[in-house]
C-alpha cells in the first residue's frame, strides 16, 4: 500500500492534470477509479482541494481582481505584476480586439452562459498600468508552462499540508485544581496527567512536539509511548523528558522534585553563567531533588518510590519525617493550617499512613502519641511542645 506521501504526490499530479485544460472523459475516468481506490485517497484529495482553493485568492490578487473574486479558467489577462513584455503584448491585443469581439473559446468559456447579460469587451483602459478582465481572447501560453505552473502550486499545496500534518496544533490548553482538589486529564496524545492540590500544567500538543508547563504544584504523568515524540514537562529552570513511562514532577517555587516509577527519564537544566548542566538520567525507583545548589538523586525501589505519589490515593505516608515536614504536606491540601509553634515539636519524628483530607484526625494521634499539644483555632491549628 502506497505511503502517505505517495498518496499526496498523486493527489497532486491529479490536480495538476485537471487544471492543465486538457482534461478529458478518459482522464476523469482514471480518476474517479484511483478516488475509489482508497480511503486515503479521498482523503488526500479533499485536503489538497481545501489547499487549493487558498491558492485561487493568490491568483486572483496576482490578476488584480478584487478579494473574493476569482476568474474563471482561461479569463486572465494582464496583470501589472506580469512581466514587461507580455503586459505590452496584452495592451496590443486589446487595441487590435476593440473593434470587433470574436473570441475564442476560452474566453467563451469565462462569459456568462446568458449572452443578453454578458460583458461587452474593453476597448481601451484608462491608464496602461491598470489590469484588465475582458471577456477578449487571453494570448495563449504553451501547453508546459500552463502544467508547469499548476504542478508548481500543488507542490506548495503539498508542503504546506505536511508542514500541518507535522506542525499543527493538537491541543494547546491549561488545567488547574483547587486546593484539596485532585483531577486526572487525558490528554490528546493518549497520555494521562493527574494534578494535586493546588496545582495548574499548560500543555501544547502538535503532531512534532508534546510539551507541558508545570507552572506551580505536582503533577504525575503516565506517558503514551512515541519516539518521535518526547514528552517534556518543563518547570523552571528545568526539563524533564520522557518517551513514554510514568513519573511525577512537583515545583516548589525555584525547588524541583521528580519521582519515577516507570521507565526512564531525562532531567535537564539550563545553563548557569553561560556553562552547560549536566544532564541526568533517571531509572525507575529514582528520587530527583533539583534546587540552587544542584542535583541530588536516590535510587531506591519502586516500591519506596510509589509512597511519594500515594497522594493518588488519599493518602500521605511518611517515614521517620520530622513533624515540620509533615505538617508541611498537610498544608499542601488543606485551607485549614498546621503550625509549628516551636523548634523542639517541628523537630519530633513521625511515620504512617494518614488520609490529607482529614487533618484533626492526624493532629488527635500526635497529642495521644507525643508530647504535643494542640491550638485550635478558625483557620489554623498550632502545635506546641508539651
């Protein structure tokens, strides 16, 4: 089965052919039988119309024919834009055309079909560089140059179709989540991308590129495969790519955190003082930490590194994480605030499961567990030492 290309290449040597004004019973045979051929066929064809009939506008500009206006087939007559010579040649044949109106049958052809409403000639126009459209004989040109022509713009047709196929926009559009708020969002490309809390991802999608903006927050990304396609998530200063498998970025202003649970990532920064980072791969299991002072990645197992983005689920699990850090994840989905009120309780070590949705539920096991107690308040809860 012929490729796309082929089939954009005939569709184009089809137009070129019809145009030529030499088309034939023969020849629209052939052509309604290669049409019916194929589905990609009609396809290619419909498309190289639509590019086509962009092209009459160019025509009718060229002609001096007012926008929106297009001239019949064989109607043309000089333009001020044509060259020297054939521009004279033309105003000569209006001269020796203005006492008679025989024409030939491409200009029978550009008149109307009611010959009690069709346009007298022009005899002469009121200044030589203006263009004319006279239902006069139009000097012929050779039968080449005419396909010459036609093949020429259906080549530009055919480029600017694949420069659409390939570069046109897929999807170019912003998400967003309130606080304590989680969505997941299929993306045109077949990927998949859950927000957390609080959390916004610009994303443009074209037939060469997939791209996000992790603009604030964390988003975790099952990847379609497509290498020809890499998927970025830039956010930052930073770049993290991917062909297809499974990972999460969170940004925490200037300060980047990738999790990968499947496949293989690439992250990337930006130069600093003119000098190229380097750049660092990262294998399933791995932690990433990107702040001002650089890189620093853990290896671990799947398994550890699938706790870092149970938040999926609901669920927020620490292990021997000081009571600061923890409270500092509850914030991250809930409006309602956990403070430290002192050095000493922010420094106490906690681990578990908890649900991020339910806050008091976590501050009453630290006041019945530790030496915590707890100040409730409208719009925050203060822990202090006890």
């Amino acid at each position: 089965m012929a490729g796309s290309r082929q089939i954009e290449r005939a569709a184009a040597a089809w137009l070129a052919r019809r145009d030529g004004g030499d088309w034939s019973p023969g020849n629209q045979a052939e052509f309604e039988a290669w049409i019916a051929g194929a589905t990609a066929h009609r396809v290619a064809w419909l498309r190289l119309q639509a590019a086509w009939a962009q092209g009459a506008r160019l025509k009718a500009l060229a002609a001096g024919v007012p926008a929106g206006e297009v001239p019949a087939r064989g109607a043309w007559s000089a333009s001020p834009y044509a060259p020297r010579g054939e521009a004279q040649a033309s105003r000569q044949a209006d001269r020796a055309d203005a006492g008679h109106a025989d024409c030939d049958d491409e200009a029978v052809d550009a008149a109307p079909s009611n010959a009690a409403h069709a346009t007298p000639p022009v005899a002469a126009a009121t200044s030589t560089n203006q263009s004319m459209f006279t239902p006069r004989a139009a000097p012929r040109r050779p039968r080449i140059a005419r396909y010459a022509a036609a093949a020429a713009i259906a080549v530009v047709a055919v480029s600017l179709l694949w420069g659409w196929q390939r570069y046109g926009v897929v999807e170019h559009r912003s998400y967003r989540t309130a606080m304590g708020a989680l969505d997941t969002i299929g993306l045109a490309d077949g990927s998949r991308a859950t927000l957390s809390s609080d959390s916004r991802i610009d994303v443009a999608l074209s037939r060469a590129q997939r791209h996000v903006a992790l603009e604030h927050g964390e988003a975790f990304f099952d990847v379609a495969k497509d290498p020809g396609r890499p998927f970025a998530v830039e956010a930052g200063a930073r770049r993290v790519i991917a062909v297809g498998t499974r990972f999460s970025v969170r940004r925490d202003g200037s300060d980047l955190r990738v999790v990968v649970t499947e496949g293989t990532v690439r992250l990337e920064s930006e130069p600093v003082d003119g000098h190229t980072q380097p750049t660092t791969l990262l294998p399933a299991g791995s932690i990433a930490l990107a702040g001002a002072n650089g890189v620093l990645v853990r290896s671990g197992s799947v398994e550890d590194a699938e706790r870092y983005v149970d938040w999926r689920n609901g669920y927020l699990v620490f292990r021997d994480t000081a009571l600061s850090a923890a409270a500092a994840e509850f914030n991250r989905y809930n409006a309602r605030r956990l403070v430290i009120g002192d050095a000493a309780v922010g420094e106490l070590r906690v681990g578990g499961n908890f649900r991020w949705s339910n806050a008091e539920v976590f501050v009453g096991l630290l006041e019945q567990a530790m030496p915590v107690r707890a100040e409730r308040l409208p719009d925050r809860i203060v822990l202090h030492s006890r």
